[in-house]
C-alpha cells in the first residue's frame, strides 16, 4: 500500500491580519477577518522524494505594495528544516495561479510545474488585461508563466489526476476556474490539502465558503468535495490558518 507519505506545511510568510487583502476568510462574515494570514507551501515526502505544493511568493514578481504586507523567509531555508534541497525538486504542484501561491517559481530552478489548463489559459487570456484580474496574477507572473511554458516546464492537465499511487489532484474549480486540491493517502486516512477551498478551519467546521470566488457555486460543491474525499474533517487542511503555525513554522500533518 502506499500510505507512507509525510506531509509538512511549511511557512514562508505571513500578513497582520486579512483587512489590507479586502478579503472575508468566510463569505458574509467578519470571523477571522482581524486574524494573520499565514502563507505557507506543503510538501508531500514518500520514499525519499519531495513533492512541493504552491511556491508561496517573491517580491519580485509581486511587487514590493503587495510583498510589503507579509514577513518573508525564503523557500529554501523552509525546505532546508525538513532536510530538502530547493535545487533538488522536481516537481511543483500549482492548486492555482493567484500571486501568494504562483509568485514563488523561480526558486524551483529545477521543478516542473503542474496545473489545470484551464487556470493557465484563464490567468494568460484576454481577462488579463483587466486590473482587477492582474491584481490577483500580476502581468510579470504571465510572462514568467508563458516562458515557462516556453521552455517545456508547465504540465497541464484537463481534471483530476492520479499522479502516482496514493496521491491525486482533484479539480474542482470556484474559487479560480482551474483550482486544484491535493488527495493524500496516509496513514491516517485521506489527507486533503484543500487549497484556498478553505482558509481557515472555520471553512470546513461550518461548511461555510470563502470570500473570494470566481464562481460561487463551484466554491459551495468545491469545499463539500474536499468534505467528501477527507477521512475527517481533521485531515482537511484549509491552507490559511495561522492555528496551524502558531508554534512553529514547520508542521508535520501526517
Ligand atoms: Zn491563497
């Protein structure tokens, strides 16, 4: 059986508090609202090999305004805790492309990215051009993204996806077109890395959606997916909960 994995959040930076992102963590609701944001990326260990899920961000490709609101301390060094060599990854799991978790590529010198097509072609197309849109996915990350591509190291995929035994992403769109969670058989029962399908515990406790959505139905039936494939609500991780890293930077979930 392949239940063997381990699977660390790892945290890069972290926000105040959610206020200055104009976002509500739950839909119609002030909860949490005044609480940090943590912003982490996960890694997925099975055999000695590291799979990397989200990049969190750089400065460089989000530009100071927005990287001025969080702490920063570099991917690699998060890495390094768990005993990871960045330089040594080959592959990076992108659940979406909005900036906090798409900006932090080029420290994967080696990776190749994994994504839904349709998260490319949406961040990419002609929606682009609009601020509120580039606001989410900055014009610098589309053309870090379409050399990328350029150069061979964007795989994508058109739905859910078994990548290796005990290990598959579930597309589920809502909160972007092409989101994308992460199933984990572990242990302990089904892990979901459920992306920015939860943010915070409150999410999955209340079966209440986020507050940022480009599809508010697909956000409903996402959260209830991630629901349905975790073993308990306790291995559905929301992916912006300081509870979590309220001890340490390094969590080991499983
Ligand atoms: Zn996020």
């Amino acid at each position: 059986m392949s239940r063997d994995y381990s699977v660390y959040g790892l945290l890069i930076g972290t926000g105040a508090s959610w206020v200055p992102t104009g976002i509500m963590p739950l839909w119609r609701s002030e909860e949490r609202r005044a609480e940090a944001v943590p912003v982490p990326i996960w890694a997925i260990q099975r055999n000695g090999r590291t799979i990397v899920v989200d990049t969190a961000f750089d400065r460089a490709l989000t530009g100071d305004a927005w990287a001025s609101n969080f702490s920063y301390r570099p991917q690699a060094e998060a890495l390094r805790e768990i005993g990871v060599d960045i330089d040594e990854v080959e592959t990076v799991i992108l659940t979406h492309l909005h900036l906090d978790h798409a900006t932090g590529l080029d420290h994967f010198p080696r990776a190749r990215f994994i994504m839904q097509r349709s998260e490319y072609e949406f961040w990419t197309g002609p929606m682009s051009a609009y601020p509120p849109i580039a606001r989410m996915c900055p014009a610098a990350v589309v053309q870090r993204l379409r050399s990328l591509h350029a150069e061979g190291r964007l795989v994508f995929l058109d739905g859910d996806h078994e990548l290796q035994p005990g290990l598959r992403l579930v597309a589920v769109g809502g909160h972007t077109p092409g989101m994308q969670m992460v199933a984990i058989d572990t242990s302990k029962g089904t892990l979901v890395l459920c992306s920015d399908v939860a943010y915070v515990y409150e999410n999955i406790a209340q079966r209440w959606p986020i507050g940022l959505y480009h599809d508010f139905a697909a956000t409903i039936l996402a959260l209830e997916r991630a629901l349905t494939i975790a073993s308990s609500d306790s291995l559905a991780v929301p992916n912006h909960d300081i509870q979590l890293w309220r001890k340490e930077p390094v969590v080991q979930l499983v």
